[in-house]
C-alpha cells in the first residue's frame, strides 16, 4: 500500500474509533460494566492497528495522566460524573483517556507525513 494512501486510511480508522467511542458513551454513560465492555473492545481494535512502544507509552500516560487530573478536579468538586465507580470517576473513562491521547498521537502523525508530501511553501521560510 502506498505511503499517501496509509496515512489517509489511518486517519479515517482514527476518527472512526473516537466517533465509536463517543457514540458508546453518549448512549451508556450509566452503564458502566457494558461501556466499560465497549471501551476494550474499541482499545483493542486500537491496539491490534497500532502497537508500536510509542502507541503504548502514549495510551497509558493518556489512561495514568487524564483520570488522574479527573479524580483531582471531582475530589474539588469542579465537577462531577453520573455513575462514579472509582474514586468519583466511572472505571471507563481511563480507558477513553487512553485512547483519546493514543487516537490524538495516531491522527497527527498520519497528518503531518501528508502534509509533509504536499507541495507547499518552501519549508523553514517564514
């Protein structure tokens, strides 16, 4: 498969997986186990396109870092979830942060090696 084509493929199964995501949660939010269900089988899906130490290290600072800022600000009362099962935040959402901050590095990078085969300005001049 050609180098273009990859990136584009990647970035449309990047969009897919946060738009399933979103849908999983947007329609389960109270159900924690079956989104929590959801949430590894849209991870794996994840995993088995994108296993590169990078894609690791970038979904578990994503699933350490985000929940972590999360339970802070519901501890402060900045807000608050509907169906908290963890230390006031649902057990689902360090598996969206994960795959938020692994779906993020994923698109950028796909974009950036299209970008950088599109003719454009010269680079390094402002």
């Amino acid at each position: 498969m050609r180098p273009y084509r990859k990136n584009v493929i990647h970035i449309i199964i990047a969009v897919a997986l946060y738009f399933a995501q979103m849908a999983s949660i947007s329609a389960f939010f109270r159900d924690n186990l079956l989104l929590t269900i959801l949430s590894v089988i849209i991870c794996g899906t994840g995993f088995i396109l994108w296993h590169e130490r990078g894609d690791i290290i970038s979904f578990a600072a994503g699933a350490i870092l985000g929940p972590g800022g999360e339970i802070v600000y519901v501890r402060f009362g900045a807000w608050q979830y509907a169906s908290p099962d963890f230390l006031g935040i649902p057990v689902w959402l360090i598996l969206g942060w994960g795959l938020a901050v692994l779906l993020v590095k994923r698109f950028s990078e796909s974009l950036v090696r299209i970008m950088e085969r599109t003719p454009g300005p010269a680079r390094g001049k402002s």
